[in-house]
C-alpha cells in the first residue's frame, strides 16, 4: 500500500475540504471509518485491503459531489470511475471491481456474490452502527450487523 491510496485519499479529502464545515467533518469520519473498516474486514476475509480501501474512500462519493443521497449509489459509480481513471493508477479490473462494489452498497438486504459488494456493505454498516452505538439500528441494516457481531464473536 501506499502511493495509490495516498493519491485516492487526496483526491477525495480536496473533495470534502470543499464542504461546510459540518458537512466536511461528518464526511470525513464517515468515509474514514468505511475506509478502515474495509482494510479490516478484508484483512479477515482474505480479501486485497488496497482495493478494499478504495471501495471505502469512494462509497460515497456521488453525495459528496453532488449533495443528494438520491441514487447515490449507482451515479456514484461513474464519478468514482473518473476518479480512479485520471490517476492512471488503477487497472480496469481492479475499477471494475470498485465501482461494482459502490452501486450496490445501498442494497443492505441482498446478498451478492461479489466478496467486495458484500465487504463495503458490511463496513458501511459497522460505520453506521458503531458510530453511536446507543442509536438503533436502522431496519434495513438489522440482519447484516447481527451477522457481523456473529463474524467476529461478539
């Protein structure tokens, strides 16, 4: 790891510097924490942590950019697929499985075959429900997370 991560993470920090104060704090702690949660589950899921990382830096990138949760996911993809295409670090498969990974990340219930779509949907799950842990779990993220706790033996 190393200079195409700290190339991606750049990229994606002048992004959310370009933000509202609130705005750039709450994305930071959100797109950081799906970033490590995803090194570490690919860690124990045997899965590359660079590309890993990459699915988590860039989830979100679309409401980033464009300031809408609307669809977020699927038009995520494309910007992320610009990103990861003007730094010319990145072959097309490894983009390929990054933007898979983004335009289904928001379909918490299904289950894909895809071991990167499942890991960014599994960290963004642990981001969302550890960040304050006495808030409920939101419905469509209930099963998910009580698998996770299961993975990991808590």
């Amino acid at each position: 790891m190393g200079r195409r991560l700290d190339i991606l993470r750049a990229e994606v920090d002048k992004l959310i510097i370009s933000k509202q104060p609130y705005d750039s704090r709450n994305f930071f702690i959100h797109i950081y924490g799906v970033a490590g949660f995803c090194s570490l589950l690919a860690l124990k899921r045997g899965l590359d942590t660079e590309l890993a990382i990459s699915c988590g830096m860039l989830h979100d990138i679309y409401q980033i950019t464009h300031d809408t949760i609307e669809n977020h996911a699927v038009n995520g993809a494309s910007v992320a697929k610009e990103i990861l295409d003007a730094t010319g670090l990145y072959k097309s498969e490894e983009i390929n499985i990054i933007t898979n990974a983004i335009t289904t990340h928001s379909k918490k219930r299904a289950v894909h075959d895809d071991p990167y779509t499942e890991l960014l949907k599994d960290a963004d799950v642990l981001s969302h429900c550890l960040y304050d842990p006495d808030e409920p779990v939101i419905d469509k993220e209930v099963i998910r997370f009580d698998n996770l706790l299961e993975e990991f033996g808590c």
